[in-house]
C-alpha cells in the first residue's frame, strides 16, 4: 500500500499502490473499457478538448486520444497518473483544481464521482465542471442507474476475462451506502469499499442546477451517461 492516508469509509486491498479512495493502481491499469468512448465521442464535437476529471490510469483517456481528442487527464494520485500516456496530466484535487483562465469544449466527471457521500465535495467538483467548460461546451457526467444499490450481490465477467463483484451495499446513515466491489483475475484479486450516496434523478438534477449546470440529455437509455450545459 502507498503511503497515502485512506479516507475513512474508503478502503482496499490486492498487490500494488492502493490510492487515498481505495483504488488499487494495479487493478485500474489493467481494467477494460467498454463502451465509454463511443457515448462520449456521439455527444461532443470531433477533435474537442477535454477535461477529465478523474482519469485514474487512462482506462477512458487513451481510447479518447485515440480518437483525436485532445484531453488534459487530472488525478489527485500521482501514481495513476504515470500510467497516462498522450494527453496532459494535472496532479489535483478535482474540487480544488487551479487552472487559471483555462477553459474547455466538455469537462468529464465520470466514474461515479457525483455519488460521493459529501454534499460540499459534490458540490465543489460540480463548480468545477461549471468553471471550466466553455461557453457553448458541455459536461458529461456518469450516475448510478437505478438498481445499484439493490440488485445484490451481482456480478459480470467482462470481454477481457475478469469478473467484477458488486457484493453488497450496506446503508451507513444520512442516505449513505458503503459498497463493497471485488475484482477477480486469473493471477490477482482485488477488492474496493468506498461510500456512495444514492441519488434519485430530481436530486441528482437539483445539484447540477445549484452549480450552474443543466441537463441536456441522457445519453444511454439507462440514464447513466448525462450530458449538461451551463445554465
């Protein structure tokens, strides 16, 4: 484990580096994406600059550069950030991110990030989403869908060959779950405990109309993927 402080309520375990949220940096670097990219290129103009706020170890970043995007990937853990490859990384806090003047075509916020158990962190790294998408750009954001929380324990063997566990989901007080998430390879295992409060879509609307923000359209018709412009 990394000398970094674990958040309470955050925890993890498994070989390598294990960041402040319980993020294992191994286990980041080796997971597949699905299909992210292709929702997130039909929803933002081509060549776009984007922000990505959250990036971990690239898993979306390097399809998007791919792509042609032009992508400034942001982590407050340095060690995630070593595995980006072709896009600018920023070492920072999401919800304390100084970039200046900077501003761009779509500021990302996915990973389920807008599900932290703090009112004034989500508050804070919605503000950021609104100070730093441009005029006329827009900021796309991943929720929880609607069973998360309930449909338990389930899991899914991904394309690549590993299986993800949603064991459980334990209420923690204040509307607050502690999940606990294992991920089972053929040579590793790792598993994550993190808090996530659940948001209906008024609340989760709500919040994005206090930082400025509002929705444009759901992008999938789970309602997971969102994309909202400044109000």
């Amino acid at each position: 484990m990394s000398g970094s402080v674990v958040r309470e309520g955050y925890s993890g375990t498994g070989p390598g580096s294990i960041t402040p949220d319980g993020c294992a940096v191994e286990l980041y670097a080796r997971l597949s994406v699905g299909a992210e990219p292709d929702v997130i290129e039909a929803a933002v103009p081509a060549r776009a600059s984007i922000l990505e706020l959250g990036c971990g170890a690239g898993r979306v970043t390097h399809p998007l550069v791919a792509r042609g995007f032009e992508v400034t990937a942001v982590d407050e853990s340095a060690q995630m950030l070593e595995h980006i490859r072709g896009a600018r990384t920023v070492r920072s806090a999401i919800e304390s991110l100084e970039l200046g003047d900077e501003t761009f075509d779509v500021v990302m916020l996915a990973s389920f990030l807008v599900h932290t158990s703090e009112h004034r962190v989500r508050d804070a790294m919605l503000r950021t989403c609104r100070r730093y998408v441009r005029d006329g750009g827009a900021v796309l954001l991943q929720r929880e869908g609607a069973d998360y929380h309930t449909d338990l324990p389930r899991e899914r063997v991904d394309p690549a060959g590993y299986t993800v566990r949603i064991v459980s989901a334990d209420p923690v007080g204040d509307g607050v779950n502690s999940v606990h998430a294992e991920y089972i390879f053929d040579d590793a295992r790792w598993t994550q405990t993190f808090l996530s409060r659940e948001l209906t879509k008024e609340q989760f609307e709500g919040h994005l109309k206090a930082a400025g923000l509002a929705v444009d359209r759901y992008l999938t018709d789970d309602g997971v993927w969102v994309r909202a412009v400044p109000r």
